[in-house]
C-alpha cells in the first residue's frame, strides 16, 4: 500500500475486502488469535496474514505476541474515524437532497399554478 495514501483511506482500502471485513466483525466480539481468526477461512496462513497486516496499516486492529501466540485487537478508533467521515459527507448529501426537493416542490407548484 502506497506511504502517500491518507488514514481513512487505509482504512477504506482495508474495509473493501470481504475477509478483513469477516475479520473486523470477528474482532468486535473478543479479541482472537491470528490462528482462531484464520480458522474459517479457506486460504493458506500466509495469505491471511497478509490480510491482518493490511487490516494493522489501516490502524484497525492492533496485535501483539502473547507467548507463542500473536492476539489481534479490534481498535474501534479507526472505525470511528471512518464513521465521523461518512456522517459528515452523508450530512452534506442530505442537505442537497433537500434543496432539490424543495426545489422541485416549488417547479411544481409554478406549473399548478399556470
């Protein structure tokens, strides 16, 4: 993943694959081994860790060596980050949305009028 790209695109990035979101969602539960999280999933280890790295570059989850095992995280900051963003742009749409509505209410009411 490029070093130029911004935090809530990681985090976008990381969020458009169907496992990481499989992985998230696993995480908002408890935290997991990377080998209980990997269990499901029909792919060789090395290729789900790639997944966990992508997911810990977006700031989603964190992990660390518990013994001989390494426990994932779920970091809800990261998602809040993406929350906040989308609730401001969805704020944004909505507010056009009603101006042209509004819009088209008034041309309705000018050609009822004619």
């Amino acid at each position: 993943m490029p070093n130029s790209e911004r935090p809530i695109e990681r985090v976008f990035i990381a969020l458009s694959d169907p496992t990481r979101r499989a992985v998230v969602q696993k995480l908002s539960e408890r935290s997991a081994t990377v080998s209980q999280l990997a269990q499901p999933f029909d792919m060789a280890l090395p290729s789900f860790t790639q997944h966990l790295g992508v997911l810990e570059d977006a700031g989603l989850i964190v992990s660390q060596r518990q013994g001989r095992s390494r426990v994932c995280t779920l970091n809800p900051m990261a998602l809040k980050a993406a929350e906040d963003w989308m609730a401001s742009h969805r704020k944004q749409w909505e507010s056009r949305l009603d101006r042209f509505e509004s819009h088209l209410e008034k041309m309705k009411e000018e050609k009822s009028d004619d």
